[in-house]
C-alpha cells in the first residue's frame, strides 16, 4: 500500500483533449500511487478522486488525482460510478505541479479492471473499443465483413481511435508513407464523411506498384478511383501560407490511384466508423512522380490539368478537369491544416493524395454505385503536366 | 500563501450595478443607426446559429511583449492566480480556447447574444459603432455575476464577418497557462466566418503597454448537431481542503 512509483516521462495522448490549464498544471513525469478510493467528486471543471496512501511509516498521505471535466466524460458516456468509495487500486498518471496531485491516466483495480477516461483503449469502455479496433482491423485484414462504430464521439475522438486502429495494423500493413483525404469542400463529399472532409493514413503495405495486376478477389466492395497526389518535399509546407508557399514544400506530383474497401456491415456504417476504419484504405497505386517547381507557373498547370481514364484498348472510358470544381492546393492546404491540429508535422517524402477527382469504377458485381467494370485496365493519365506526354498511373485487372 | 477561495456566487464582488432595462432602450436605437448607416448588409452575414465547439486547439500567432508584460507574466503563479480556479473567465480568449464545451450564438436585428457553456457564461455584445458599447461588462453568468476580465463590446457586420471590439478589459490573463496578460488599455478584435462547416475565428490583441506587434489566435469550431445547452455548474478548485488533509499535525510538527 506505500509505492509511490515514478514510473517513467512519456505522454499518453491525454492533453490534447485536456482543459486547458491541465497541459500547465501537471509535468510529463508519469506516477503510480496505491491507496483506498477516499471520495469521488464528479463535477466541473474537472472531476477528481481521492486516494488515501499509507507509507511505510504508517502515515497517511492523501492524494487527489484529477481527470476532465464532467461534462466531457458524460458526453463519452463515462460516469465515475465504478469507482466506488473504499476500492483498492493503482492509479497511475501525470504528476501535478501542486504537491500530491496527478493527472489521470488509469485507474487499476485489484481484480485488474481497468478504469482510464481520457485513453479510450485501455478504459473499461475503452477495452470495449479496443476489442472492437482489433476486430475491425482483423476483418479489415481478413476480407471479412466490418461492422461500423456506434460510438458517439468529437471527431478528435474518432482520429485518435484511427491512430489505434492504425497501430494494431502496422505489423500487418507496414509504416506510415502518407496521408489520404476526401469529402473536402473542393471536390465530392460523401454521407459517412464528416462535412469538411476527412482523412485517413497510408501504410507502405497498401503500396502497389504502377501496373499492378489485382484480382477480383482481392477486395470486397472494392472499387477503382482516380486520384492525384503530391510528395512532401520540406517540412516548410507545416508552416506554409500561401499557395506558392504550399508548392515549395512538395517536390513531386505522384499519378495516383487506389482501391479503397469499404465492407461495412451497412446498417452500422457510421461517419466515425469511416473515421477509425482508416477510410477502408485497401490499395494505392503509384506512378512516375513529377518534379514541380513552386512556380505561378506550376500553380497554374496543376489548377488547368485535364484527366482521363483508360482502357487496354485506349479507349476513354471518362475524362475530367479539376477547373472549376476541384482546387488541389485547397485540399492539400484542408489536409495539412487536419494534420496540424491533430498534432501531425508532414515529414519530407510523405505522399498526400488529394482523393477522388471524380472517377470511380466498380470492381465487383451488385454495387448500388454502378455496374462492375468489365475491362482489364483502369489506366489514369493526367495532361498538361508533362511535355513529354501523359503522366500516368494504371491498374490491371486480373481476370 | 492562497487566495480566499470563492463559489460562483463570490464573483459578484467583480459586478456593477448594471440594469437589465437599460438594454432594450439603449439597443433598439442603436440597431436603427446601425441599419442607416448600413452596417449589416442582410445578405451576406454570417449565419452563426447553432451549437459549436472548439476544433483543434488555438494558434498563437508571434507574440512579443513588453518589458511591462514581461514583468506581469513573471508575477503570475498559475496554481494561485488562474482565475479559472474560482470559476471566473481570465479573458475572452481563454474562453474561446476552452476545448470540450459548447458555444451557441444567438444574432438579432440588434445584438448577439453568445452562450458559452464554459462557466455558464452569456455574452450580450449589441450592434452598431463604438457608441453603443454599454459601460458595463458584456458578460455574466446565468446567476447573473458579471464578468469585467471579458470587457465590453460592440459589433458590426463588415461582408460575410461578424466583427467584435472590445474594450474596458479588467486585468486578466488572455493566456492562462503562460501568463500573457491583459490590462485596461487591451482591445480585442474578434472576427468571425463561416468556411463550410467551420467556424473561423480571428482574435486580434492590441496593447501598445503590453506588446510590440498585435497578438493574433485563430480559432476554429465545428457544429456539434446538438440543440441543448446544458448548465456547466462550475465548481471552485479549492485546494484548501485537501491541502489540509496532507498538512503537519502537531506530532509531525
């Protein structure tokens, strides 16, 4: 009952849902204290809980561990009841700048429950969740089935669990090479997309490259999308203002396309489902990058570029134009900014694809979103970029 | 050494005898001279209505103070002298900065009427030029306890911007967790947007005492979909009770 343990500075992604007295109130040192549950005071602005530690003296020594606010914890659906006045317990956080104080991480029971509001994946609710990403990812994996998130959380929530989500999928799916996004307003948005977009990682397992053959069999609900996407250049882009100052922090445009997956059981499929789930990110496909220049010049191809898609006969099965509908510096702009305020800096070689420019095709038999595409090859060309020709990605279908 | 620790209800101590019935009057002609002189063109203000919450955390643009700044935030103790600690808004900034709580609007032919959930607070900031700002805080809270570190404001709409000045600031901190004050001499410039489905939000500071250059935060909110603004009830920190608990008996003196 008398350990007072410092265990270690590391920083669970607590803070940044915090109030905000909270970043300057408690230190990065991370604490682990043994006691009895004295008192619970569920309240604004921050709820806390007593503990009562003896050390090895016998004296008593009380320590008050705070957590968010209440209306926060409610609005996650977290109550304090289950910490019940007399429990003996560990609980574990960041120590306060006030003496015997903490910042909750978790709370440990004797039976190895597990209490922790503010990091959903080790809470009692939040190894609910856990299971649930886990089993998310698995069927993701799997081919199998997932079935959506019926969690009601802030958006901040949802890409904190895609963080997870993406965490138990990088043994299976590789490092993070890039970021996706989509439903922005400049270009398609999409009902399970959060109104002002949303975006998703790319692992280097997704990776494919330029004219690689997929099988049918390969997705689910799978279905080809046209794509552009940019290359990080410099991390000037984090701070970058304008659109020229946008351009110098990318050194590449990258033909791009995908496959995205999006199995959902249908009647769960939700907006922060479509969050955790990583956008059902399945399969990126990658041509010969483009030098470009931070030029009013460069600025004004990649705003006028025209588009087309193929087949292995050469025949344009669609074209497209980003003029007047679809803003590319926008988009990277919207992602950029998304990343910063979840705590992202975009790393120099990053690929930022830009999402759907408004081609999209079948794989599979019986999509309420069209027939199933029935030639070999989905081959993308984008013009005006090159002199020299098309710049070009494709994927083969093999039958 | 501690501050006297107070309730909601303590915070009266910073009120005036502001009277409710002056508003209607002092406000109904103001929107007249607002709208002759054509300062809210119908169709293009911002539509504010809804409940919000903070997206992301605030951007600090560059901040350079002042030596007298300097000083101030040097005096400043965040575990004693945050005014958060008593249920009291530091300023309109750390307002807004609160992440987790809803902000509701409220746009009338003459005022708007800002709800922050954060400490149950409600901004009433009437339309019109400099002469309609009351001289009285803007600000309360449903138990009626005025709030002068929130100062006194007035708006315009200039295009698609709601545009809020404020002045008469009481000493506060427009940073809590650094210190950064503000005086008497600060005004704040608030803009207001609507990009899509996000509320922008451009702060402006100005305090020729305070800083060399404006203090500029950016804000963003998201709608929430929610229709209830439900009551914070905000309780003091109060330490002293628990401080006590630690403190040396007269054995381990």
């Amino acid at each position: 009952m008398n350990r007072l343990l410092i265990i270690a500075v590391y920083l669970l992604p607590i803070l940044a849902d915090a109030h905000h007295s909270t970043v300057a109130n408690f230190t990065r040192d991370v604490i682990a204290v043994d006691g009895v549950i004295e008192k619970v005071r569920f309240q604004n602005p921050h709820a806390s809980i007593l503990i009562r530690n003896t050390d090895d003296s016998g004296k008593d020594i009380y320590w008050l561990v705070e957590t968010g606010a209440k209306t926060t914890l409610e609005r996650k659906g977290i109550t304090l009841d289950v910490l019940t006045v007399g429990s003996k317990v560990t609980a574990t956080g960041l120590k306060g700048r006030r003496a015997n104080t903490m910042y909750l991480q978790e709370i440990r029971f004797e039976d190895g429950r597990v209490f922790a509001p503010d990091a959903p994946s080790v809470t009692i609710r939040g190894k609910e969740i856990r299971e649930e990403l886990q089993q998310m990812a698995e069927d993701f994996v799997n081919l199998r089935m997932m079935q959506g998130f019926l969690h009601e959380m802030p958006l901040e929530e949802a890409y904190r669990l895609q963080d997870d989500m993406v965490e138990i999928m990088r043994p299976m799916l590789g490092e993070v090479v890039g970021y996706k996004t989509g439903g922005h307003d400049s270009g398609p948005g999409f009902p399970t997309f959060p109104p002002d977009g949303i975006r998703a990682y790319i692992l280097s397992g997704m990776l494919r490259e330029d004219g690689t053959a997929i099988r049918v069999q390969d997705s689910v609900k799978g279905f080809l999308e046209a794509d552009f996407a940019f290359r990080v250049g410099n991390t000037s882009i984090n701070d970058a203002e304008t659109d020229l100052e946008l351009l110098s922090g990318l050194d590449a445009i990258v033909p791009f396309a995908e496959v995205p997956d999006p199995y959902y059981d249908p009647d769960t499929r939700t907006v922060n489902g479509t969050i955790v789930a990583n956008m059902s990110t399945r399969m990126s496909f990658t041509g010969e990058p483009v030098a470009i220049e931070a030029t009013p010049e460069w600025l004004e191809r990649i705003n006028n570029m025209t588009f087309a898609v193929l087949d292995e006969n050469d025949q344009v099965i669609q074209e497209g134009q980003f003029k007047g509908w679809y803003e590319p510096m926008k988009v990277v702009r919207w992602l950029r900014d998304q990343l910063r305020e979840s705590g992202k800096e975009l790393k120099p070689g990053q690929l930022l694809s830009l999402g759907n420019i408004g081609i999209i095709r079948q794989i599979h038999e019986g999509s309420p979103r069209g027939p199933a595409y029935e030639s070999n090859q989905f081959r993308l060309e984008y013009y005006g970029l090159k002199d020299d020709g098309p710049a070009t990605v494709t994927i083969n279908i093999d039958r | 050494m501690h501050r006297p620790r107070t309730t909601i209800a303590a915070g009266r101590r910073i009120g005036s005898h502001y009277n409710d019935a002056m508003t209607p009057r002092i406000l109904s002609g103001l929107f007249l001279a607002a709208t002759l002189i054509g300062l809210r063109p119908a169709c293009a203000q911002p539509d504010l209505s809804g409940i919000w919450m903070l997206h992301g955390l605030a951007k600090e643009g560059e901040l350079v103070m002042t030596d007298k700044a300097l000083a101030l935030q040097a005096e400043y103790d965040l575990l004693e002298d945050d005014p958060s600690l008593f249920c009291e808004p530091a300023s309109i900034s750390r307002v807004w900065a609160n992440p987790n709580v809803r902000i509701a609007f409220e746009q009338s032919a003459d005022q708007v009427l800002i709800s922050y959930e954060f400490f149950d607070l409600r901004r009433l900031v009437p339309l019109g030029d400099a002469s309609v700002i009351a001289d009285t805080p803007s600000t309360k809270n449903v138990e009626g306890t005025w709030f002068d570190k929130m100062g006194s404001s007035f708006a315009h709409y200039a295009g698609d911007r709601l545009v809020i000045e404020t002045h008469a600031h009481a000493p506060g901190y427009i940073r809590t967790s650094s210190g950064v004050p503000q005086t008497g001499n600060t005004v704040s410039v608030e803009e207001l947007w609507i990009e899509g489905e996000t509320l922008k939000l451009r702060q402006t500071y100005t305090d020729d005492t305070l800083f060399e250059k404006p203090f500029v935060l950016d804000y963003a909110f998201r709608r929430t979909g929610e229709t209830e603004m439900p009551l914070y009830e905000c309780t003091d920190a109060d330490y002293d009770w628990f401080e006590e608990l630690n403190a040396p008996t007269d054995e381990t003196r």
